[in-house]
C-alpha cells in the first residue's frame, strides 16, 4: 500500500509539473541614474531590488541638497544586499572598493534599508576618504561615523532602522543621558575603539552633537568639519566653531535636555523604546573608558 500510494504522489506531481528540484539561483541587478544594485535570487527578491534602488535615488536627492553638488562624486554607487543578517558579519559596511552591503532585518527592525541612507552617506564620501586620506587623523572616526548618522536622520528621519528604530532622536539620546547612559563626547572622539561594542551609546551621541554643530552654527560650520581639507584635531574643530569643544559640548547637552523638556510625554515616547531595547549591551564608565 505504502508502495503505491508513493507511485501515485508521483504521478500527480508530474502531472502537474511539479520537481524536487530547487529553484536555480540567479543573479540580480538594477541600474539608475546614480545607483548600481547587486545580489541574487537567493538574497533579494525582485522587488526589494526595485524599492531599494528607488529609496537610494530619493537619498541620493535629499543627500545633495544637504551637502552640495561639489562634494557628491561622479559615478555610480554599487549597493550589494547581502540577504539575512548573521551575527557573524556586520549588518552594513562599506568595501575596500566603497560598495555599500546590506543585510536584511525583520520588517520591524528596519528590513533591508533601514540603514541605507546610513550607508550611501559614507559611500558618497569614499573619493573624499582616498583623495585626503583621512583614515590616520585625529577625530576621523568620531567624525565620520557621527556624520554619517547625522545625514541619515536628515534624509530619512522615519527611518525604521538602527539606532532609533522610528522614534524621536532626540527623545531618546537624552533619555540615555537621563539614565546615566552617555559617553562624555571628548571620551568619543579619544576612543573610536568603543564604537561597535557601545553603538547603541556611540550613534546616537555623535549624531546628536553634529545636529546641535547644525542649529547653533550653521550647516557650513558641519561640512568644513565633515569635509575638512586638513587634519581633523581638536584645534581645527575649534577653528571652525569659535569655540572650545568643551564649550561645545557642554552647550550641546543643554540643547538636547531643552529639546527633550520641550517634547510633550518625552518620558512616555521613550519608554517603549527601552522596554523593547533596553536589554542591549551598554558601557558603563570605570569599566569601558
């Protein structure tokens, strides 16, 4: 009986065209005016390729209006997706040629863009990195990763994606200084070491203070930091705000708390938040730095 119900699973199938055989794996690409997406049948579907590479365009709009046509590159941006997210590699990064991959996360976590406008904005800066080669200064990394994250919410603030998961910025990098979660802004720029192992501190910090550099100075005063032609020490910040960085970020934590007590229910937006998230690694000081 087993013997020929087998047979006849069988013959249905062929009757109806079916196979065991797995789908081949092909390889997908979607060109625009700026933009070249990368990945295969096994990572992306058709139509997360056409929505990202859409979403990039609209970035890539908003991102040159924001910095100015003169420190947008010429030539395409390559952007991989790189399918689910491992552990075992990081979730966006920028090659040694200055392609943008990407992993994707659940829907609620941000997807595949998420961090995309995160991502361009450091592959738009890939012929400045090189031209100047920023890499060995004083506050490179401090200052690329802050900007980098500054862009993002300039361009895309409903972004679902890491740190802020589609709430207020501002709301929920003063509830961490609230907490007594906040990593001196000095301590940053000293040890872009803590990056990774304290992003959820680190992004929103950084970013935070080059949206405060925005309000109180002005966006030139953030681009001839972001795109400086010299090395970036702390006395060429200074140069360029009048002020010392002590001074600066002092001032930048009044604003922040006079935008968190401005916000109505600040306290009742972030507590979901860190309900969801507050299980996060955090550093702590005396221990990390």
């Amino acid at each position: 009986m087993r013997g020929s119900s087998a047979f006849l699973v069988l013959l249905l199938l062929a009757a109806c065209g079916g196979s065991t055989e797995p789908e081949p794996v092909v390889p997908l690409e979607r060109q625009s005016e700026h933009f070249v997406f990368e990945s295969t049948s096994a990572e992306a579907t058709a139509a997360e390729m056409d929505a990202g590479i859409q979403l990039a365009e609209q970035h890539y709009a908003a991102i040159l209006a924001l910095v100015g046509a003169n420190r947008i590159p010429a030539g395409k941006v390559t952007v991989i997706l790189e399918g689910d997210f491992r552990p075992d590699r990081s979730g966006g990064y920028i090659d040694a040629e200055g392609a943008a991959h990407l992993s994707r996360y659940r829907a609620d976590l941000g997807g595949y863009f998420g961090s995309l406008a995160h991502e361009i904005a450091h592959a738009l800066r890939y012929t400045y990195w090189h031209r100047f080669n920023v890499g060995p200064w004083e506050n490179f990394g401090y200052l690329e990763e802050g900007f980098a994250e500054f862009v993002a919410i300039a361009v895309h603030p409903e972004k679902a994606g890491f740190p802020f998961y589609g709430y207020p910025p501002d709301v929920i990098t003063a509830e961490r200084l609230i907490r007594g979660e906040g990593i001196p802004q000095q301590v940053m720029r000293d040890r872009h070491d803590l990056n990774t192992p304290c992003e959820w501190q680190t992004y929103p910090l950084r970013a935070s203070w080059f949206r405060y550099i925005e309000e109180e100075y002005g966006r030139e005063a953030v681009l001839s930091i972001a795109y400086s032609e010299v090395q970036t020490t702390d006395e060429r910040i200074e140069a360029v705000l009048g002020a010392t960085l002590e001074q600066a970020d002092a001032a930048w934590e009044q604003w922040l708390s006079a935008r968190y007590a401005a916000t109505p229910g600040a306290a009742e937006i972030a507590q979901p938040y860190f309900e969801r998230f507050g299980n996060q690694s955090i550093c702590v000081e005396g221990e990390d730095w």
